[in-house]
C-alpha cells in the first residue's frame, strides 16, 4: 500500500509513514486510521508537508529494508515516520536481525536527507523477559545511536485494555487510533517546526 494524502502542485516535503499493519489501518476503515488522521492533523494545522503511507500489513523489517531505497526514491521524504518491528518480534524472528534491519532503514534515510522518527513496540510477556526486554531495548539503542527522535511506544496507554482491540487482539480499533496519533504527535511536533 502507498497512499498519498494531500495532493497539490505546491505540496511541501514528504511526511512518509513506513510501517506494518497498524498504520497501514488494518480492520478498520482506511479514513479512522492514525496516519490519515495524522494528515487530516497536518492540513488543519497549516503545516507545508504532504503524508504519505507507505505502510504494508505483514511487514517485518526485512521486507522494510528490502524496499527502503525504491521507497525513498519515490518519495524523496523530508521525515520518515519509521513503525516496523511489531511482526520480527510476534513471529520471534532474532533481536538482532531486526536492530540490523532497522539501522539499515535509518540509515538509507538519514543518507537521502530524511530526518528519522523511530517508533518502538513492545512485546506481551508470553515472549520471555529476556526476549522481551532484548526487543524493547533494541529500539532505544537505534534511536541513541543515530540521533533520531524516539517515541518508545507505538501503543503507549492503549496495549493493556482488551477492549482497544478487534477480534484478533493485535489490531487496535478505530476509537484508539487518535490515542496512537497522540503518542506519535508527541515526537513529530518538534520535526515539524
């Protein structure tokens, strides 16, 4: 999926989303997902970017980083909202494939003049504290190492009610996706000054 939002000749830099299924709006209409939202925000505010969701349900960050640099081509961001991980860590694939995955990501970005917005996730306890506590971690670490602005919690006040989920429990519902815009607003607000 590759969804541009706002579309005039005069459009300003690219606001890219580069995530999986919980920006990409999976089970719930595209309109009451974050990341249109999050357009819906930057237009009301005045703000000379233009949102684009480059966002793929299932993707893990092998799959971002496969197709980082056609992305960024295409888009040529002036920020990339970058929201992968959530499918390395359910699928227990290894802490550190992931971390080397997403630092290449950061750094094709970084590279092509993006500035970076890492979002982090957690996983439920069932994984084991220590590849809970690895996957937490690696997130922070990134964001430490390449100066990026971190929000550590794509799910932040939301994760623990059962009730912010569809059916499957993974997939937040349309009523919580301001709460994620909020937690992703918290970080992206200074990038837009």
């Amino acid at each position: 999926m590759c969804a541009g939002f706002a579309g005039t000749a005069e459009a300003g830099p690219t606001l890219l989303v580069y995530g999986d299924s919980l920006a990409a709006a999976y089970g719930i209409a595209q309109n009451d997902g974050w990341v249109t939202l999050l357009d819906r925000r930057v237009r009301q505010k005045r703000l000379d970017y233009t949102v684009a969701n480059a966002s793929i349900s299932g993707e893990t960050s092998s799959g971002g980083a496969a197709r980082i640099g056609a992305t960024l081509k295409q888009h040529k961001p002036g920020i990339l909202i970058l929201a992968l991980g959530a499918n390395d860590g359910l699928r227990g694939l290894p802490v550190a494939q992931m971390r080397d995955n997403l630092d290449a990501i950061i750094r094709a970005a970084q590279k092509a003049g993006s500035r970076v917005l890492l979002v982090g996730m957690k996983m439920p306890p069932n994984y084991g504290p220590r590849y809970t506590s690895d996957f937490e971690k690696a997130f922070a670490s990134l964001a430490k190492q390449h100066k990026t602005v971190f929000v550590p919690f794509l799910l932040e006040g939301i994760a623990d009610k059962r009730e912010n989920f569809l059916d499957d429990n993974l997939h937040p519902t349309a009523q919580v996706q301001p709460l994620i815009l909020e937690n992703v607003w918290k970080g992206l607000a200074p990038l837009l000054k």
